[in-house]
C-alpha cells in the first residue's frame, strides 16, 4: 500500500489469483495501491478467476507462464473500494495528504488511480498459450505487449498506448433473415424508382440543316426534282394511316378535303385562293 513490488514465482505448477467457485472480496488480488510492479512467472496457467491483478499508482505487469494460458477471468468491472487518503504531519507541523487510490473493477491492468501518476505497460507472455481478456478485459494505462499462440476476447482489450500482438477486433455482422432481406430488396426498388421533386422531362429541340441530295459539294444542296417530288401528292412525308397527321404539306386531295369540317375547308380553299364549295 505504501510503494513496492509483487513477485510471484511458481516453476513447477500454475497461479490461480482466486477460486472458480465464488468471487473474491473487492479488496482482494495482487494489488499495487502505491508505486510498484507486479511479476508473476509460472510455468503452467496463470488464472484471476473473479479477482484482479492491478496497479493503481504507476508500475509496470509481466505475467510470464511457459507452458500454460493467461486468464484475465470473469471478475466484475463494477467491483469498487474506496480508499482515504492518508494524512502526515512532521514536527514541524507540516501537514501533508497522500491521496490514496481506489480500487476498482477486475482483471489484468494498470491503472491511473489518481492524478500524477505514471502510465504502467503490461507484457504477457505465454509462448505455447492462449492470452484471455475474458469477461473482466485488460486494462492498460501505457503500452501492451502480448506474446502467444492465441488472443481472444480482444475486444475486451483496452490500451491508451501502443499495442503489440493484440489481433484486431472482427467484426460481427447479423446475418440476415428472411424479412430482413424483403425490406433490404423493397428499400433498394424504392431507392431506383423514386423521382425525385427536381426531376423534370427533357425536351428534345431538333434543328433541320437539310434534306441532302444533289449538288456535288460538300454540303449537298437540293435539286427542283426533289422539290416537285416533296410537293407530290403521293410522296407524302408521313403515315397516313398514324396517329397524327400533318395536314399542308403538299396537294390535298378530294378524299382528305372531305375529312375537313366545313369551317376548316372554308378557310383552307380561302387561303389557297379557292372557292369554298366542292
């Protein structure tokens, strides 16, 4: 509590932090509360269960197991334990508080427990291994160096600095049901067939240079003889027999002109010069 180190050596076995069956007191773990590492090597699996092995005041973690896992465990991340602060006074009167850090949450970690403290880094080592960040996660003020045949939970991995041999998280995609799916397909078709308010027709203006024919030049100019075959009656430029008609261009003929109303004939014979009658 006052500063110092923990160092755990197990060469012929493993470290169990806690029991599986039921959790440990909030108070309890290999805990740092003042400046100080923590060094646990083993040769089998080093396991937390439901407790912690943390630093609150600055130190650095190596957690080394040669044939064995590394366990974060399953601990609570809501377990807390409030510490007071310790008060000292010389003889001189000099008064001084020593903010103490509190406990909190489980796992694997260094934590800054108050203000002015120095970022703590992690190394775990487990060459033959899996490293698991479990349900209580790996919490890493500084730097996190991990060294193992497998990493899991890594998104229960938090680091505020740099991060060596930690795999990136995957990302889980929900797989699509079947009415998923439906509404997936029916957004799209709505998305494609949407017009939307800006939208307008285009209007098509085209402008006619020239009909071609003879003239020898590079710009063709058209000859009498294609005048009097345009203004024959029976070379019309249309269907007669579409929806639309085009009535002018050319001779009428006694079948079309009885197609006319009265009023239309009389104004059309007026502007060819004609008599209104038949």
């Amino acid at each position: 509590m006052s500063g110092g180190s923990i160092e755990v050596l197990t060469p012929g076995g493993g470290l169990q932090v806690a029991a599986l069956g039921k959790p440990a007191p909030v108070e309890f773990g290999l805990v740092t509360l003042g400046p100080g590492d923590i060094n646990l090597f083993a040769r089998d699996s080093v396991t937390v269960n439901r407790s912690r092995i943390l630093t609150f005041a600055g130190g650095n973690e190596i957690i080394w197991s040669t044939q064995g896992d590394i366990d974060a465990g399953r601990g609570a991340k809501t377990a807390r334990v409030p510490s007071a602060p310790e008060i000292l006074t010389d003889i001189d009167a000099v008064t001084r508080v020593l903010e103490k850090a509190d406990i909190s949450g489980s796992g694997i970690g260094t934590i800054i427990g108050f203000t002015g403290v120095t970022e703590g880094d992690v190394n775990l080592i487990a060459p033959q291994g899996t490293v698991n960040a479990g349900d209580a996660g790996i919490r890493v003020s500084g730097d996190i160096l991990i060294a193992a045949r497998f990493v899991v939970n890594v998104d229960n991995i938090q680091v505020s600095g740099q991060s060596k041999g930690v795999p990136k998280a995957e990302v889980k995609t929900a797989p699509l049901a079947i009415d998923t799916k439906d509404k997936a397909a029916n957004d799209a078709v709505k998305d494609v067939t949407k017009q939307g308010s800006s939208d307008r027709p285009s209007v098509i203006i085209v402008e006619v240079l020239g009909y071609g024919g003879g003239g020898g030049g590079q710009f063709p100019q058209p000859d009498a003889g294609d005048d009097e075959r345009r203004r024959a009656p029976d070379k019309q430029s249309y269907d007669p027999n579409g929806m639309f008609r085009v009535l002018g261009n050319g001779e009428f003929t006694a079948e079309q002109l009885k197609n006319l109303t009265e009023d239309e004939r009389a104004v059309l014979l007026q502007r060819l010069g004609r008599k209104a009658s038949l």
